[in-house]
C-alpha cells in the first residue's frame, strides 16, 4: 500500500506542473477568488462523425468565496459520451494529497422536471474541502459521433478567476472546412499543419480576474471567446452544410422542418371551418392561435437531434403537448391550412436580451422557437408555449432582439418588437383609511403592462382562496389580511393586467411620543441600493427601460394633522428619473411616487451616480410622516 502511494506521488510530481500557490505570478492574485494554472482543450475532427476532445484543467481555489469554481460536472448523451475522467487534488505547496476515479463521481439524469424526457447525463463531483487554498486538477476525454455542434471556448469561465494559461488547439482533415470566429481575444490564431492535417491554436495567459461589479454588461459581452462552426457536418444520419445565416435557414427548412407539417383531416376540417368567416389573415391567425392555446400544452423534449427538430405536427395533434420547437411547428401547421404565411424563428430567450450573432451563423446560438407572422405593414409575434398569452404579445422573455426567420427564401435576420419605457409600466392608484391606532384598511388597483404585464402572474391562474392568502407575498413590506382580489386581463391592443386588491392592517402605522406616525410608502418601496465600488472597469448596463408610478390617498384619522408642509422631490441622471410630491390638505395626504430607468450601456464613471440615485431612492421611499392630534 506504501509503496503504491509512493508511486503515485512520483508519477504526480513528473506528469503534473507546479501548482505551488508560490508559484502563481503575483498580479494574478488582484481581484481573484481562483486562479486557472492550467487549461488545455485539444478538439480533434477525424471525420464528419468522428470527433475526440480531451481537456485538462487545474484551477486553484483561494478561499471560500470560489469554492463553487471546484465543482466538476460533465454532461453527455447518446451522441456525446465520456471515454475517461479522472481528477487529482494538491495542497498550497503543490503536493498531491487526493486522487479521484471515475467511479467517485456521481452518474445521474439531467432531466428537467418540465421535460417529458431528454438523454442528457451529468457526471458530478463537489470536492469536500475546507481548507483553503488548494488546487484541483482533472482530465476529461470525449468521444463525439457529430460534427454540428462544436464546444465553444471560453478561457475564462467565471468573475473573479484569473487565467494563468489557456491553450486550444483544433485538429482536422485538410479538406475539412472550418469557420471560426474570436470575441473580446487580445491574441491571434496560429495557423498550421500536422502530418496531413490542419490546426488552429489560441492561447491567453495571464489574463486578470474580472471584477464582479453590478450592472456590469452580460458576461459574453466582456470574456474573451471562441466560436466554432464547420461548413459539412453529420449529426447521425443527418448530414449538411452551411456557411452563413441564409443557408442555415434553407438547410432548417429542408432538414428539419419538411414532411412535419401534416395533421389529422378531422384538424384540418376543423381550421378550415373554424376560420371560413373570418375577414382578414390576421384574424384567421387569431382563430387558430387560441386553437392551439385551448389544445395543447407545453412540456420539453430534449432526445439527440430531437433537441432541434420538431416533433411532427400529426404527434403534437394526438396528444396535446409539445416542446416549444413542437408547438411552433404545429401552430405554423394550421395556419398554413388557413392560408396564413409564417416563419418557425430561432430566438436566444431570457429576461436578458441576447442577439443572434449577424456576423457567425451556428446552430448553438438559440434557446428557443417563436412565430412570426409577416403580415404587411403589421409583422406579427407569437409565443406558442404559453396557453394564456394574448395573441401578438412576446413579453420580456424575447422581446428586442435579433433572431433567425426560416422563411421560403432562406434564413432571414429580424428583431423582434422594442416595448418603450412608457409601455413597459406598473401604474398604482390606492386608497388607505387610517386610523388613530394605527390600523387601516384600504384598496390597491394596479395597472401592469409591458415588460410588466405579467409581475403577478403566479397567481392568476390560482383558486381564488389561494389567491388570497398568497397576495401577501407580493407586497412584502405590506402586512395586512386580503378581503379581496381580482383579476383582469385585457389582451387586445396593448395587453393590460389590472390586479384588485382591498385589505385591512393592524398595524400600518405606529404610535411613538403621542404621535401618529404613517409610512408614505409600503407597496413598492426600494430596499437595497447596488454596493459602491471602487475604480469601476466594466461599463454600467441597463438591460431593460421601466416606468412605475404611485398614487396613494391617505385619509386620516378625525382630529390629527400632519407636522409638515408640501414637499417635492426630483432626482434626474441620464439613466433615469424619480420624482415625490406629498401634498397635505385637511385630514388627507396625497402621495405620488414615479421612477423611471432608461436601458442603455453607460461609462464606467456614472457608476457612482448610479449608486447614489438608488441610495437617495431608498431614502426617500422610507419617508414616514408625522401626525398629531
């Protein structure tokens, strides 16, 4: 047993470099919780079905703050697996003190609990390790029957981890045509040839932590990275080629989505009656739009290429439920039959607008389908996935932004709709009787529109007494008993939610020195302002533009008055607006409360502005108003 332990030590010692902490160039450790030793990837493309990739990393973990950077998970599937994984664990002066195997990593499904199935895997590793530092170092080896997807690099994973040395390196058959693309990379590709093949290289060392800093610009904005795409792929026994977006698209339309679109005759007659009166394109998609709302549901399927084709439209028919690309495909389907043109659209969704890239064309840049519906003079947006989302309306998830149209003619970039900071609006009207003690009861309309519309959604579709005793969740700082709620939606035009909430408090306001005293604002009160920093590198960034405006009438008590006169308050920055005005008249106060943010990408330098507007915001949102009697 000794002299097996000593053998591995030895063999550690030689094969491994020096993960000393000693070691670690002294201008890496500014701003780091862990630093990158080492990162080599090495891609190699023996054929259109046939690549391997290995990888070895050593990452040293400083403190606490990036014990999460030593997690190691490496997911896989039918057409990805793992030949081999291994990993060894060294001490700050760069002894190895642990060895992982394979088999001590946990093996387990990476299903989603909203998928009915996928064939995604993950092997998993968490190092129980306290004491810091300490470095981790693993090597993985992967085995790949496709060549549509290639890995994307991307040197430096996280903020605050510096990168000591990165290095990748792509191998593949000399007529094998290779597009490649850098974002943010302060080197050059290297160029060359091995035996009879070609290579690429890139390498970055040295490279600094980021500094996490608030409202910094999305991630892939600032990192350095590198895009892969080939011209010829295979993925199974799908084979094609494309060079740029009007290829992808033609490709997608014949690869993918040909032959899907067919239904039962029993659905087709359906459309074909359900739509026979109606006036105009338009309102034949708003027809089968609710069709397919009171239909299906949505549920995720993620099997191989399945992960990107369609289910065809005849299963989302039969059964009811589709992913989103399924959904979108069936949707398209009946609409065909109703003579409306439209467009299956792969979009990069999230509450962060992400762009597909206009200048690289590759399949891994989208997370999601949507419709569109390119009516003259009005091009039209659906979102197929949600059974109550008014027809025309995308929401945040994937508004304003570039995405790929699979049109007839080929792939086509579009944007979608920009909601303005006017639209994207929570309009507040309330009325609160207070009381000598203290209590109130009171009644809340609220106006959400917009990137808005949906703030309250989670309950909407709740049984009313669950409604009621959940409201209470969405004003925190509000503690009070519902008498009553409701719900409106308007869905034409300009879609509006309008939440109606009465309710009693025992305690809005609090006696103190023979004083009433009453909080002007407990419903959209701004409680914690970003933290200051210091020599700010990133720019400030304003992903999305909003507009709330507060009204409240306090009737107060018989007999008390307010120790005050009527005040006014403007804050003005270039990234936004924040306006009170209390006005006192008899036993009434009104309160009017309005903020305004404006998306936008910032100097670095009105960061501070930015800090104060939220810290003044604070101040005055906490105003308490003093009343005697």
């Amino acid at each position: 047993m000794l002299f097996t332990s000593l053998l591995f030590y030895s063999y550690a010692m030689v094969a491994q470099l020096n993960y000393a902490v000693s070691a670690i160039p002294k201008q890496l450790l500014v701003k780091a919780g862990a630093i990158v030793r080492l990162d080599e990837t090495d891609i190699r493309i023996n054929g259109l079905s046939d690549v391997s990739r290995t990888e070895k990393y050593a990452i040293t973990i400083l403190n606490e703050s990036a014990a999460d950077e030593a997690e190691m998970a490496f997911y896989y599937d039918k057409t990805e697996h793992i030949k081999s994984v291994k990993a060894i664990i060294y001490n700050e002066f760069g002894f190895p003190v642990s060895k992982i195997a394979e088999k001590d990593f946990v093996d387990r499904s990476r299903i989603n609990d909203f998928s009915l199935y996928e064939d995604n895997r993950v092997k998993y590793f968490n190092p129980a390790i306290k004491s810091y530092p300490y470095t981790l170092e693993y090597e993985i080896e992967y085995k790949t029957r496709q060549t549509l997807l290639l890995p994307r690099w991307t040197p430096v994973r996280s903020e605050s981890v510096a990168v000591e040395k990165s290095h990748l390196k792509v191998t593949y058959p000399a007529d094998f045509e290779l597009r490649h693309q850098e974002t943010n990379f302060p080197g050059a590709v290297v160029a060359g040839t091995e035996n009879s093949a070609k290579t690429l290289q890139w390498e970055l060392n040295n490279f600094a932590a980021i500094r996490a800093e608030p409202y910094s610009p999305p991630y892939e904005k600032v990192i350095p990275m590198v895009k892969l795409a080939p011209l010829n792929f295979a993925y199974n026994n799908l084979k094609g080629s494309f060079s740029n977006w009007l290829e992808y698209g033609k490709w997608m339309s014949e690869s993918l989505l040909k032959g899907r679109d067919l239904v039962s005759d029993q659905t087709r007659q359906a459309v074909i009656e359900l739509t026979a009166n109606a006036s105009s394109e338009k309102e034949k998609a708003k027809l089968v739009y609710q069709f397919v709302q009171n239909k299906t549901r949505y549920i995720s399927v993620q099997i191989g290429i399945g992960g990107y084709r369609p289910f065809p439209a005849s299963d989302v028919d039969q059964f009811g439920y589709g992913d989103c690309k399924g959904l979108v495909n069936y949707t398209r389907s009946l609409l065909k039959i109703a003579g409306v043109e439209s467009y299956y659209c792969v979009v990069n969704a999230g509450s962060v607008k992400r762009d597909m890239d206009s200048n690289f064309a590759s399949l891994n840049q989208g997370n999601h389908i949507i419709l569109c519906l390119p009516f003259k003079n009005d091009t039209t947006w659906l979102e197929c996935t949600d059974k109550f989302a008014p027809f025309g309306f995308l929401g945040d998830f994937t508004d304003d932004r570039i995405v790929l149209a699979c049109t007839p003619d080929g792939g086509k970039l579009l944007r979608t709709p920009k909601m303005t900071t006017q639209e994207n609006a929570q309009i507040r009207v309330s009325e609160f009787n207070v009381d000598a003690s203290g209590a109130a009861t009171g009644k809340i309309i609220t106006k959400f529109s917009g990137s808005q519309y949906d703030n309250h959604d989670l309950l909407f579709n709740e049984p009313k007494d669950e409604q009621l005793k959940k409201v209470a969740e969405l004003y925190p700082q509000l503690s009070f008993q519902a008498s009553a709620l409701d719900y409106t939606k308007i869905k034409e035009g300009k879609p509006l939610t309008i939440e109606t909430l009465s309710f009693s408090s025992s305690n809005y306001g609090t006696i103190n020195d023979q004083k009433l005293h009453v909080p002007l604002n407990k419903i959209n009160l701004f409680q914690s302002a970003p933290k200051e920093v210091r020599n700010r590198q990133n720019a400030v960034y304003i992903n999305r533009s909003f507009y709330d405006e507060d009204l409240t009438t306090f009737n107060l008590p018989e007999g008390y008055k307010a120790l005050a006169s009527t005040e006014k308050k403007l804050i003005e920055k270039p990234f936004g607006k924040y306006t009170v005005e209390v006005n006192y008249s008899g036993n009434k106060i009104v309160y009017k409360r309005t903020m305004q943010m404006n998306e936008g990408t910032y100097k670095p330098e009105i960061y501070e502005e930015l800090v104060d507007f939220y810290q003044q915001i604070m101040e005055f949102d906490n105003s308490t108003i003093a009343l005697s009697k």
